[in-house]
C-alpha cells in the first residue's frame, strides 16, 4: 500500500484504496478514536480485527485487565548506559515477545526526547542527553520489535522534555536547533526503520513559524513529517492530548486516542458533513491505519462482529517465554550488569568470591530497591532479586547483612498487608460501591492496599466508594497514618471526621499525575498491643472520560521507629565488624516519575551523612548509586568504589552480584552528564516562564553545554572505568562515495582480564565557529578484546554529522573545513586523533 502525505484542504486527495472506498463516512470517522482506553475499533467487514496498544518502554503492561506480570527492564537510561546496540536490539525482541503473550500489537515506546535538563520528571525514561547516542539506540530497539509484527510508538513528538504544567506550555525552538537536535532522533528511527507509530504530543510547540498544539502543528505533522520525511505511519494523539476535531484533523493528526469520546467522536462527522474538513483527508487517515493493521497481522478475513465484540483483540501467542523464564531473566540480568557505570574504582572492585567472610550491606535502597521510575512506564514484574540473597548466593563463604541506616522517603510506606483489618472478613479493606443516594451497589473484599487502593470496573451507576478497615498498630508508641485520597472525599478516623472535601475532579488527575502521588492527611495515633486505627473512606468515582471511571486512594502506615540517629549508628558499627560494605544509595518513587519534575539533585534524606561514615568506619567499602537521573555525589572522590547502578528493573540482585564479582564486566557508560555541583547545570529546569519554555541554550545540548561554558562536572558525558584497562593506539579516517567517513580506532587491552571497551569519537572544527558546538560526539561502537589483544572498531561516522541546517535555504548545508576526528574513552578523555576536510558533496536534504 502506498501513501500520501496528508495534504491540506485545497489540495487534490488520491483516490482512497479499495478497502477504504467501499466504507461509509461513519465507519472511516469511528476508525479515527479508540474505541477503548487500549484498543481500536474492529470492523468486520473488511477482517480488521481492534488493535490493541500498551504502555513501555520498561515493559509491555498490556491492557488495563491485564493482571498478568511483565518482563520488567531496567530503565531506558540504564539501557543506553551500555551504547551498545545489539544489546539494544536483543531487548527489543524480549519487548516483541512480551506483546505477543499479552495480546499487544503496538508498544508505546521509545521515548526519544532528550534529557535538556537533569531534573525532569522523565529523564529516567529518556535514552540520552545526545541526539546521536539517542538514535543509535532507538533505532535497533524499534527494528528488532517491528521485525517480530509489533509496532513501535516513538515519543513525545517534539519538544516535550519538562513534566511541570506538561499539558499546557509552550515549547520555544528556534529551527536550527529543532532541526539539529531536537528532531534528529525522530528523523533518523524514521528514516532507517520507519516507525509504524508516532505519537503527538501534550505540549503546544512555538516553531517555524507556527505556534499550535503538538496534535494540530500542520507545519510540523504534515510539511515535515509525512512531506519532506515520506512518513507512512500513524500520527496518534498522546491520551487525551486533542482539544478539538478540525484543527488536528486538517494538520496531520491520524488517531485520537484514547476511546469512545473525544473530540473526533463527538464532531468529526459533523465536520466533513459541513464541508470543515474533506473527506480525502478521512481517507488518508484510514488508509495510514489500514497499512498499520495490515504490519500488525490485523487486517484479514471479514468476520461477523457480535453485540458486545467490537473490541476484539489479537490472542495471545503461545510458547512466548515467560517474563521469569531462563533466557529472559538472563537477559535482563545481563543489561543491568553491562549499564552498571564504575564511577571510581582504588582497586578494590572486583572482589573476589573466596576471601569474602563478612559484607554489610547497607541503605533504604539496599532494603527495598528503587526499580523503576513511576508512571506510564511502571509494569508488574513477576519477581523481584532481592540484593541481600543475591550476595549471599554469589558470596558463599561470607556473611551478609543488611541495615537500613535511617528512611529515606518523607511520607510513610505502604500500609502492609497483614496490619489490614477488614469488618467481619479478617484481613483487607470493605469496599461498597455506592449510587448518587447512597445506596450500596456491589460490595467487595480487597486483600492490599499496596501501590494504592484502586477500583475500576465499577457499574454506570456508581457515584462513590466506601472503603472500611482498620490499621493494626501493634507496636507501644507513636505511629503514622497517612491516607491520600483522589477527589471529593469523606474521612472518618475511629469515628471522627478528620477531612472532607466536595472538589469533584476528573480526566486532569490523569494528565498531571496526581492520582498517582495525591496530597495526603497525616495522623499521629498511639499504638499498643490491641490498638487500630479505624477507619471509614468515602471516595467519588472519579470520571476521567476515555481512561475510565474508578475511585483511588493510598494508605500509608509508619510504625514507631528507632530514628536515623540510631539506624545510622547501627550501620556504621556493622560496616567495621564486616570484610567489605555495600552502601546502596539512590532515590525513590516519590523522586523520580512521570507527571513532576524533581526540585532537587540531592539524594533524599541523611544518605550522604551515611556515605562518609560507614566509608571512615571501613575503608573497603563501595557505594551503588540506585537512580536513573543525575544526583550530587559530594563524597564520590572519598571512598574506595563507586558504581553507578541505575534504575535495574526485575534483576536487580543478581546484576549487582554479578557487578561485584566481576562474573560481568560492568561496561557502562554514561549517556549524560554527571554535575558536581547545581549551579554549574547548564539547564538547572524546564519550568515554564509565562506559559513558555525557550530552549536558549541552542544547539549546546547537554554535554555540549557544559563545554561550552567551561565547566567541570563529576563524571563527563561518556565516562566509565569498567574493570579492564586501555591503551589507544590509532586512529585512521577515509571518506566514502556518500559522504559519509569510516573510522578504525585500534585499542589494546592492557589488563589481564576479558574486557569490553565503548570507543567513542568526537568531532570538533580545527577553527572554531560560535554558532556549532566545541566537539559533539560522531559515532561509538563496542568492543571486546581478550587480555593483552588489540581490537579495531569500525565506525560509520554519518554526513549529517558534519551539515548543519541552513535557516535561509531551510535545507541541510555541508560548512567547508577541516575537523579533528577524535577517539577516547569519553567527551574529555580523547586519546588519539586525526585530521579530516569536510565531505565534498552537494548540499541539500539528505536521507
């Protein structure tokens, strides 16, 4: 099937295809809303059964019904981590077989924007700073899932890289800068894999002249996108991102999601029949869907679709392996081992197995492991590596222990399952689903209240929820209580009112995120043997349109504690008596999520006060930093190893056992920039400043910027010891017929064990230009080499590496000169380099 770009009214349409030809108007307007939250519209007669979408990138959920566990990976930044693309790619397939067992068609990943500052509430779920390292990621993830029939929805198109007022501000790009960084990674997964999906984004967008929401940017979906890149695939709305019906409609947009309502189903119709928007412009649409169900395997024989089965979905495929099957979990234990970065190593990593008596392991996150960011990203994965069995495992002639050293969060856990005390059925919460009278609906029994207490599936007529238990406080003294409901609520605490509200709210607690992290009333109760907080919750049903209707809450629970003074201390004394200690840092759900961004680059409580005295307490310790964004590591050059661990996902005890044995060569690198200090961040935030985010720094994007304005941050773009040494020997460049330069970098391992080495090459003009970065990084490649061997990496390094976007011809343009062609180890460890002239060829777009 062949496409058209969306063309705009005036312009002659095609001739719709066949299938799309023989549909009414109705039926081609329904195929443009989801009919559900997850799934599109069947239509029989032509056999396309729904397609059905899931959220990613760290593991496909599947639909909302969904209960089964996911594959859980570790985090896109950990994965990027590794710059390793067969990696990338093997991932890919795991995420392939995931939607296959679950029914999936289309993942909605990866996300491609860029990480412009280090505090973004998504930075975790971001690939890189670099648009080049983001590319040369995304594109093997997105192959390897398209070559198994799943689709890829790339993400957020473009300039959506702040969560603070995410649906509402206006992103400010002057066109160099969109064209050279910000939509480079959307080109090239277009260009070399042609993404079935893209999705638009909540943002409006204050570019090349034309300032609209992501969903109805004409400029950018049609001229761009589906024009000058020959884009055929699907331009989907992000949920609930589309305000209107003929603006998107007439700019590009092919698919709102999600569904029944919205603006399309409410008035589209209307529109065409008004003359608004042209039929052609429907057909169009149809037909991007038609090729997207026809990549899926959705489209075939007619079939009869029944009352009630107009959400069909794709079966699940058999014989997938399961998400704690062998070959998967060695997988997910391998990408987490190989994204671990050493941060600092005075020799005492690897350690070794046999002369291991006694390791303390230490840190909030030693004890629960911050896994994975919170958001549309969070899966439930079908098992947890707890670190303390895994040492134990790895380290059979030791003894492990585990202190906490003092809380880290500022709210209260989890209330526990087993301190839930349900009226007249032991343990658990009573929900009564109660009508606008109060009347009870439907009564159920819930077992946890872990995450939070979340009801869905609640009959039409359901106006609010009761929820009845009680909160066992066992121990003497004096205990928190923290309950965060969602919406107009009623609070009574052993019969007492403690908070009402009569705000009713709806579908925006979805898009900010707050039904995920709401304000929450705090309690201080005394405990004893016999005590229970008693209490009675009543909840609206929230209404958020196309994402359901449900009724939310959390329950938080924090029994007396010995403070962090005491922890603290218990931790310090443990690291003495002990051979070795593990000092797991990090932050945690309240820090790093979709739907906010974070405030602070310090690592949340007493953690570093615990850093510097376990490490004065045991000069063999190692620190392992559990976070997918950048912190302040004020001790990093004061103890004997620092490894940076990331967000690891399922595997996270095994993985670092293997970091710390050394059975894997932790070979990360970092994809961003590690600051020293905030005031030294070139983009400290992306908060917007009267509705408007100008991205002033240009071109100079993350590592660039740093260069740039001459500041030395922790640990440079691209860093990362790894456990084996390097000598660079050479470096040679010749150009080929298209313009593009192959480079051999040839390295010697100069250690005595197996290692894997990142070469990454750096371009930089011999005479400066203002207007381009110092150097930006050209191409990378990995490379193992046997103890004492020589290995050369060959590396392609693009035309485009070299253009530059001409803003008055509006067209790439190849800047004559001369450029040092670097190789090293990172963006300031460049070790050997040649001399290379700009390629000699004609200016103009590119493939």
């Amino acid at each position: 099937m062949t496409l058209t770009p969306a063309l705009p009214a005036e312009a002659d349409a095609p001739a719709p295809t066949p299938d799309v030809a023989r549909l009414s108007l109705t039926d081609k307007v329904r195929l443009l809303t989801g009919a559900t939250t997850w799934t599109l519209h069947a239509l029989g007669e032509i056999g396309l059964r729904s397609i059905t979408m899931s959220d990613g990138p760290i593991g496909v959920r599947g639909v909302d019904e969904d209960a089964t566990p996911s594959a859980q990976l570790p985090a896109p930044s950990a994965t990027a981590a590794t710059w390793d693309r067969d990696l990338l790619g093997r991932l890919g397939t795991v995420m392939a077989g995931e939607a296959r067992r679950k029914g999936v068609d289309v993942i909605l990943a990866p996300v491609v924007n860029l990480q412009r500052s280090p505090v973004g509430g998504r930075h975790f779920e971001c690939l890189s700073e670099d648009p080049l390292l983001t590319a040369g990621l995304a594109v093997p993830f997105i192959a390897a899932m398209q070559r198994e029939g799943i689709g890829a929805c790339v993400k957020h198109f473009v300039g959506n890289e702040t969560e603070t007022d995410r649906t509402e501000y206006h992103s400010v790009i002057d066109e160099r800068t969109l064209r050279e960084v910000y939509l480079a990674p959307f080109e090239s997964v277009i260009r070399e894999t042609g993404a079935w999906s893209i999705m638009a984004a909540y943002n409006e967008i204050e570019v090349l002249g034309e300032d609209s929401p992501a969903t109805a940017h004409r400029t950018l979906l049609t001229d761009l996108l589906k024009r000058e890149w020959d884009y055929d695939g699907v331009v989907v709305s992000d949920w609930l991102a589309t305000k209107s019906a003929v603006e998107p409609a007439l700019a590009g947009l092919d698919l709102v999601m999600p569904g029944p309502g919205g603006p399309w189903d409410d008035d589209l119709l209307a529109a065409v029949e008004r003359g608004d928007v042209p039929e052609s412009v429907i057909d169009e649409k149809v037909e991007r869907i038609l090729l997207l169900a026809e990549r899926v395997g959705a489209l075939g024989t007619p079939f009869e679709v029944r009352e009630g089965d107009g959400a069909r979905v794709r079966e699940r495929d058999a014989g997938i392996p399961e998400p704690d099957s062998a070959a998967v979990r060695d997988l997910l234990r391998e990408a987490a081992a190989r994204s671990t970065v050493v941060l600092r190593n005075e020799g005492l990593l690897p350690l070794d197995p046999s002369t291991v008596g006694s390791i303390a392991l230490i840190g909030a996150n030693a004890v629960k492991p911050f896994v994975q960011g919170g958001g549309s990203a969070h899966v439930d994965a079908p098992l947890l590596s707890d670190p303390l069995e895994a040492l134990a495992a790895a380290f059979p002639r030791a003894v492990v222990t585990r202190h906490r050293g003092g809380s880290t969060s500022s709210g209260a856990p989890e209330v526990e399952d087993a301190a839930l005390i349900a009226p007249d059925s032991g343990c658990g919460i009573l929900a009564e689903v109660l009508d606008a009278r109060g009347a009870v609906l439907e009564t159920r029994v819930l077992a946890s209240a872990q995450g939070s207490v979340w009801l869905t599936g609640l009959p039409a007529t359901a106006a609010s929820v009761r929820l009845t238990t009680a909160i066992a406080l066992t121990a003497q003294g004096e205990h928190l209580v923290e309950i965060a409901p969602v919406g107009a609520h009623d609070i009574m605490v052993d019969g007492e009112r403690v908070s009402h509200s009569d705000h009713v709210v709806g579908a925006e607690v979805v898009l900010d995120s707050s039904y995920a992290n709401p304000e929450a009333v705090t309690l201080r109760v005394q405990g004893g043997e016999d005590a229970a907080a008693r209490l009675r919750i009543e909840l609206q049903v929230v209404d958020a349109r196309a994402f359901g209707r449900f009724a939310r809450a959390h329950l938080r629970h924090l029994a007396p504690e010995a403070g962090a003074d005491a922890e603290i201390a218990e931790a310090v004394a443990a690291a003495a008596a002990a051979d070795v200690a593990v000092v797991i840092v990090g932050t945690n759900p309240e820090t790093e999520s979709e739907g906010w961004d974070r405030p602070t680059l310090d690592l949340p409580g007493r953690q570093n006060e615990l850093v510097r005295r376990v490490a004065e307490a045991n000069p063999h310790t190692v620190v392992v930093v559990n976070a997918g964004a950048p912190v302040l590591l004020p001790w990093l050059d004061e103890v004997a190893s620092v490894l940076w661990w990331w967000l690891p996902g399922q595997e996270a005890g095994t993985s670092l056992a293997d970091v710390l044995t050394g059975t894997t060569e932790p070979s990360g690198r970092l994809p961003w920039t590690l600051p020293a200090h905030t005031a030294d961040v070139p983009v400290p935030d992306g908060i917007p400043v009267d509705g408007r985010i100008v991205y002033a720094e240009g071109v100079d994007v993350g590592h660039r910027g740093w260069d740039r304005l001459g500041r030395t941050p922790a640990r440079e773009f691209g860093f990362g010891l790894g456990y084996a040494s390097w000598a660079y020997e050479a470096v040679s460049a010749a150009s080929a017929a298209d313009g593009s330069l192959e480079v051999d970098v040839t390295v010697t391992n100069t250690s005595e064990r197996q290692g894997r080495e990142v070469v990454q090459l750096y371009l930089e003009p011999v005479e400066a230009d203002a207007a381009r970065p110092l150097r930006w990084l050209a191409g990378f490649a990995t490379l193992d080499v046997a103890p004492g061997a020589q290995g050369t990496a060959r590396i392609t390094v693009p035309l485009r590496s070299f253009q530059t976007w001409d803003t008055e011809a509006h067209a790439w343009a190849t800047p004559h000169g001369t450029y040092l062609v670097h190789a090293g180890r990172s963006s300031r460890d460049l070790r050997v380099s040649a001399t290379v002239t700009a390629p000699q060829v004609g200016d103009g777009p590119t493939p």
